[in-house]
C-alpha cells in the first residue's frame, strides 16, 4: 500500500488504524503510554520487550492501588488500575489472530479450522475493543 493510500485511509477512520496498532483509546497517562509499547511490543513478536513492559505494568498497576487504599487526595488524578487487564485482552486477541493466520497458511483439512479461528478472533478482539 502507497503511503499516500495509508494517509487516505488514516486520514478517514483514525479510530481503525489506532486500534489496529492496539494503540488505548486514551493517552494521557505513563500507563496509557507504556500498554500502548507493550501491545505494539507483543503483536510484532518483541517478547523480551513485551516482558520488560508487563512487568512496568504491574508496577503502575501496584501505585494504582496503593492510591486507592490511601485515598490520596493530593492526588492530581486518580490512577487507574486497568493496565494488566487491557494487556491481557491484546495477549488474547495477537493469539487467536495468529491461530488464524495459521489456519490461513495451513493446506485445507490440516490445520485448525479457519471459521473457528475467525470467530475466536472476532471474540478476542470484541473484548479488547470494549476497553
């Protein structure tokens, strides 16, 4: 595709071309942005990266909740505690899409069945979408 073909698209539906990079539907927070690393990180195959930033994750997730039990009011905005939940659903849809992608590769009758691993696609990304 022509990088001018890929401005058109982007250019019509931002949201599509965000959600297909598993970008969040919201960076302003540290975590927004690192879930935002960590998901590129996992669907381009980067594990040692995409492990560095899981457990980044579960830090920021660890201060979310210590503000809660605190009920920091000096706090600016509270953290959410989302992240590791968010990276989980994106773990869930790059599986079931590359299940499908195999089933796609595989010769008829030898591989898994490709409406299952579409509709386990479908389902996985369903429920990282609803984020």
């Amino acid at each position: 595709m022509s990088s001018l073909a890929l401005k058109v698209k982007f250019d019509e539906q931002p949201a599509a071309l965000a959600n297909a990079l598993g970008m969040p539907q919201y960076m302003r927070r540290l975590s927004d942005k690192i879930l935002a690393a960590f998901n590129h990180a996992y669907a381009t195959g980067e594990y040692d990266i995409a492990d560095k930033l899981w457990a980044v994750l579960g830090e920021l997730d660890s201060l979310a909740e210590v503000d809660r039990r605190l009920n920091r009011p000096d706090a600016l905005e509270p953290r959410r505690s989302e992240a590791l939940d968010h990276a989980q659903r994106w773990v869930s849809f790059v599986e079931a899409r590359n299940l499908y992608r195999a089933a796609m590769d595989s010769p008829p009758g030898r591989g898994p069945d490709i409406a299952e691993a579409m509709a386990a696609m479908k389902e996985a990304y369903r429920r990282w979408a609803l984020d």
